[in-house]
C-alpha cells in the first residue's frame, strides 16, 4: 500500500517543502533511534502522513523539532526535523505494514524471494519488524496488533474471495489498518474527539491504497499469475474507479 503519495514540487511552498522533510527526515530519525540503522530502510510518504495528522493536531511546538546533522539525502545540510509521539507512532507502523509488505512478496515468491534461503532471511527481517513495531507502540499505548491481524485476515479473505465476492470485503482489513493509526493520532494528541472522524479518514484512505494498488498492479500480476482483487473478483475498474471517486 505504500506509494500513493506524492509531494508536488510545483506546487509546495518553501514553507511548505521544509515541513514535508521535516515529516519526511523525522519519520527516518526515529526509525534509527529506536530501531537501527537498517530499519530506515521502510522509511515512507505515506506513513509520514501519521506523524503529519499528530502535529495538525497539537500544532508546532519548540519541542516537537530538532536540528539534525548533515545528511547526504539533504545535500548534505542541517534541517529541522519533526520528533516526539507522532514520529514514532509513524515508524512503527510503517515498520509493521513493511513487515506485511515482505511476508506478501515471500508468499508470492517474488524475484529473489522465490529461493528458500532468501525467502527464509526476509521472514526473519519481517519478524525483527513485527516486534519492534510492538515495542514502540505499546510505548505510545497503541497496540500494532490490530496492523498483524489485518494482515493475517487478508491473506483469508484472498484464499477465499472469488467472483461476485464485493470489492469492499477484500479492501476492509486495510481500511481497519489505516483506521486505528489514524484514530490513535487524536490520543496522542489529546484530542480524543478527533478520533472518530480521523478512523473514518483512515479507512477511507486504506480503501483508496488498496484500490489504486490493485489498479496499478492488475497488468503485471497477469503476466506473473500473482493474485490481485480485481481480477478474483471479477470487479471491472470502472466499478473500482467508483468506488475510489
């Protein structure tokens, strides 16, 4: 599900683009602060978006920035990054998500991943992801099991999805995904009348991720034989693209 957004050079303000790499390299930082140096590696737009939500909530505040170093992706120069409870929140759950992303690939046997002692390191990597995500949500109360079991209820519900099977069942353990990291922002930042409308915002851009995915995919996993929810369903992407609309 990772890919969906984009920031528009054209359009963003200086402003603006300074605070999207503050989102961006603070999303990063925190992934190497409490989980190494390999773990930014699943460093992601969409998942800033979580960090994005917690600050539209609390506002800028002297200690939700920092000054970091030099890094090359910057050319080298100092920038303020994001920190506090939303960059983590945003890093373990992209952690947990890129963990059902590597497990989705080894089950499909795709490029590498189709040898046995490839296949076996990246389920090994998915499973350090899968407790640190833990780790760092139980520190922020959130609990990444509901990520894990939306997750295993996919590849159920794709086992058993066939023609005439509605869209919406497939997308709904995204939507319940996206909903509860959405939601969990508005604890975070004591605002806990935010959290139905944000979990309703969440879900509705889990479906939206899933749906383009399967769009975008659907040409490729023909050639391959891979599943995708369009073609099990039988769902044309007119009905796809009413759905996303």
């Amino acid at each position: 599900m990772f890919g969906i957004v984009r920031p528009c050079t054209h359009r963003l303000t200086d402003g603006l683009k300074t605070e999207w790499m503050a989102h961006l390299c603070g999303l990063c930082l925190a992934l190497r602060a409490d989980h190494g140096q390999f773990a930014r590696v699943v460093t992601n737009y969409d998942g800033l978006i979580v960090s994005v939500l917690t600050e539209a909530q609390t506002g800028v505040t002297e200690a939700g920035r920092r000054t970091a170093g030099p890094c090359a992706l910057r050319a080298m120069r100092t920038a303020p990054v994001a920190r506090g409870e939303g960059a983590r929140l945003a890093a373990a759950v992209s952690l947990v998500l890129a963990s059902a992303k590597v497990r989705d690939h080894v089950a499909d046997r795709d490029g590498l991943l189709a040898r046995r002692p490839v296949a076996a390191a990246a389920r090994r990597v998915a499973r350090s992801w899968d407790r640190a995500g833990a780790r760092t949500g139980r520190d922020l109360g959130f609990d990444t099991a509901v990520l894990v079991d939306a997750v295993d209820r996919q590849t159920g519900i794709e086992a058993l999805a066939g023609s005439g099977t509605s869209l919406l069942t497939v997308t709904e353990p995204t939507e319940t995904a996206t909903a509860a990291a959405f939601a969990h922002t508005a604890v975070l930042a004591g605002r806990p009348g935010n959290a139905a409308p944000l979990a309703e915002a969440g879900r509705l851009f889990g479906r939206l991720a899933h749906l383009l995915d399967a769009v975008e995919d659907q040409a490729a996993d023909a050639e391959t034989g891979a599943w995708n929810p369009l073609t099990a369903t039988g769902t044309s992407r007119e009905e796809a693209r009413r759905l996303a609309d």
